[in-house]
C-alpha cells in the first residue's frame, strides 16, 4: 500500500466517522434537553409541592396559636381552680358562722326590745 491508498482508505472513513459522529453529538444533545427539561420540570414540581407544604404547615401552626388561646381564654388553670375554691370555702364558713350566731342575735334584740318596752 502506498501512501495514496492509505490517505484515500483514510478519507474514505472520515465521512462516515463524521456522520456517526454528527449523529452520536445530535442525539447527546436531544437527549441533554429532555434531561434538562425534566431537571426544570422536577425542579418546579418539587417547589410547587414545597410552596403548598409550607403554606399547609402555617396555616397549621395558625390554627394550633388560635387553639392555645381559645383554650388559655376559655378554661382556667388548676391554680385559678384552687384560688377559687379556697374562697367560696372561706365565704361559706363566713356565712355559715352568721348563720350560727343569727338565733341569739334575734333573742338579743327581742330581748332589747322588750327591755325598752313600757309596760
């Protein structure tokens, strides 16, 4: 083989060489964009679903806040209980004592009062 021979074996390759090439580079490319457009589709799905969870997770922590105060408002504490108890306990030993005493403080005063009575 001479060197004529070998540079026309040699460019006879080089046209197939460069359309399998050509291909090979045009479907890398094609396939990159699909690979892109699937990262960018991912991307904005998984903000879409990000957004929804956050605004989800405030508006949950919204309804817990509004629940604590309802409750804090609504119903009182054990010590706010036991306040209370231990006053309506005092009062009605108060008003029991008056109760008590109310038999000889009506003979006392039936007693003054028939003591200012002319007779």
């Amino acid at each position: 083989m001479n060197s004529n021979d070998i540079l026309a074996y040699l460019t006879s390759l080089a046209g197939p060489l460069i359309a399998a090439a050509g291909f090979v580079s045009g479907v890398w490319y094609r396939m990159e964009n699909r690979v892109e457009n699937a990262r960018k589709e991912a991307r904005e799905s998984v903000d879409k679903v990000r957004t929804e969870a956050n605004d989800k997770a405030h508006a949950v922590e919204k309804e817990l806040a509004e629940l604590k105060l309802k409750v804090a408002e609504d119903y009182a504490s054990w010590e706010t209980v036991k306040s209370i108890e231990n006053r309506l306990t005092e009062r009605m030993d108060s008003l029991s004592d008056q109760v008590m005493k109310m038999p000889d403080q009506v003979v006392d005063r039936i007693v003054k009062y028939l003591a200012l009575k002319p007779t």
